[in-house]
C-alpha cells in the first residue's frame, strides 16, 4: 500500500469525521473545551502514523489500521451521543472533551497510581512464572503424576481467586502483601495448567530422540520440553494476567488505599463520573497495552511456528 493509499483509506476519513464532530454546537449545561478532544484525536493520529512508518505492509498492519478506524468512529459517535445531542445523561456519562481535561489534570495521580499497580501485579505474576513452569513441567514429563496433577490444578483453578481476597486481607500483614498472594494465586494456576498441557503434548519421537542422545534431566526440561511447550504455556500466561489485573483492581476496590482501582472505587463513592470514566478508560488501555506487548513477546519467541 503506497503513502497515497493510506492517506485515503476510511480510516483517515474517519479520522477527519472525529475532528468536524468536535465543531458541532453543544447542548448540553456544562460543555467541555473542544481544543481537548481534539488534542485528544491527533495523539491518537500520531500513533498510527508513527506506526504506518515502522511497520510494513502486512496483515498486522491493516488490522492496526482498522483498529484505529474503529477508534476514531467510537470518539465520534461518543461525542454526537453526550455534548452534541444529548441522548444520555449527562451527570453520569461525560463528552470525551471533559473526561480528556480531567484525565490530564489526574495524569500525576494516575501515573502514581500506575506505578503502584504494576509493581504489585509484577511481583505475584513473576513469582508465578518462576514457580509454575518449573512445577509444571516437572509433573507433565512423568506421565502419571501428569494426569494426576491435572485434575488437581483443575480443581483448584475452577476457585474465582477473588474467595482468598477477605482471607488474605486477614491474614497477611500488609495489603501489598495481599495483592502480591491474589495475583500470585490467580496467575498460578492458568500457567500450571498450560505448561503441564505442553508438556503432555510433545510427541513421543521428540522424547524418545533426547533420550537415545543421553540428554541430562535438566536439559530434556529446559531444552526440550521447555521450548516445545511454549504455545501452551502462552496460552495460560495470557489468561493468568487477564485474570490477575481483574483480580487486582478487585482487590484495590475492596481494600486498597493506592493503585488505579482504588482511584476508581474513591470516585464512586463521591459519585464523581467523570473520575470514574477517566480510570475505566485508563485501565483498560494500560491492559490492552500490556497484553499486546505478552502477544508481542510470544510471536517473536514462537516465530519458529511460521
């Protein structure tokens, strides 16, 4: 696709359409300043043309691009839906020019508060990582002990890990200490599942071939069943971070005095909507973002898949 073709496509058009929204007159009591909107909409541009610049033509690239089409049409339609039409209302659900204005003037709390939840969630998911799938392919190399070990992982991963949040607010002594043990425990269970999976479905001739080379224990874990596991293993650490910063902003909300859901849960209890549309909005962008960044990881790790 030639620089043309990309200035044309529907995404622009889209693009442009957001921007002569913001110009439409208001109706609603309280208007926003449209100049944030509109700030708004052109980082939004920047990033895809920064990314139309890096990344080649490809089919990564066109559903980036019609990622961000869609973004540009949710912004417009948000907009015409609040300030121009005033179809919803307006205490509870704000125009993207005034949640934009307060989202930069929170932007230190939130950076605080981001901080904050990242080293928490960091900690548990690591810890996790460093001790499932070791475990896990421990359990599924010996074939028995396997499918043992499955149903068991099973069981326990079937708890809604948000039960242990009262139990380890009570019995820890700190609530880091207790976000830490709920993302831990969340995170956990996915992984062992996925990397006991893994390892049970490496083909036999793969093994067999290892053994007849005399490979050492350690290496037939680490060299072998490690690599050949790694798209399950994927699969559980994708679905055990999902899992984790659900359970985290859970667990803020209940008992937190920092981190992004406890800035939500503050809001809610004054009935700031505004506040409480910025931190939904920025929480599931950081989550997107980071899990984008695992799917990254993953492709570049399984590129021998291709």
């Amino acid at each position: 696709m030639n620089r043309v073709k990309r200035l044309l496509s529907i995404t622009q058009i889209l693009f442009v359409i957001s921007i002569a929204v913001q110009f439409l007159p208001d109706k609603t009591a309280r208007s926003g300043e449209r100049i944030y909107a509109i700030e708004l909409i052109l980082v939004i541009e920047g990033l895809l043309a920064a990314i139309a610049l890096f990344l080649p033509e490809s089919k990564d690239y066109k559903t980036c691009n019609g990622v961000f089409g869609v973004i540009f049409a949710g912004i417009a339609v948000w907009t015409l839906i609040t300030a121009k039409f005033n179809l919803v209302p307006q205490d509870i659900f704000k125009a993207p020019d005034i949640v934009t204005e307060q989202f930069i003037k929170d932007r230190p709390r939130l950076m605080k508060d981001l901080h904050y939840s990242m080293i928490t969630i960091t900690k548990g998911y690591v810890l996790a990582l460093l001790t499932a799938i070791p475990i896990g392919l421990f359990l599924g190399w010996n074939q028995q002990i396997g499918k043992i070990s499955e149903h068991i992982a099973d069981f326990f991963g079937s708890i809604p890990p948000v039960v242990f949040i009262p139990y380890a607010i009570a019995l820890l002594p700190t609530f880091e200490s207790c976000s830490v043990f709920v993302i831990f425990i969340t995170s956990f269970w996915p992984i062992l599942s996925g990397t006991m999976s893994g390892v049970r479905n490496v083909s036999q001739e793969t093994i067999s071939s290892a053994k007849v080379l005399c490979v050492s224990n350690p290496s037939m874990l680490f060299r072998i069943l490690l690599p050949a596991s790694l798209p399950q293993i994927f699969d559980g650490c994708n679905m055990g971070l999902l899992m984790s910063f659900i359970l985290l902003t859970s667990a803020e909300m209940i008992g937190g005095n920092q981190g992004i859901g406890f800035y939500i849960q503050y809001y809610t209890n004054f009935g700031n909507f505004t506040r409480i549309m910025v931190g939904i909005i920025f929480l599931g962008t950081i989550v997107t973002l980071v899990t984008n960044l695992v799917k990254a990881a993953e492709a570049y790790l399984l590129r021998w898949k291709k």
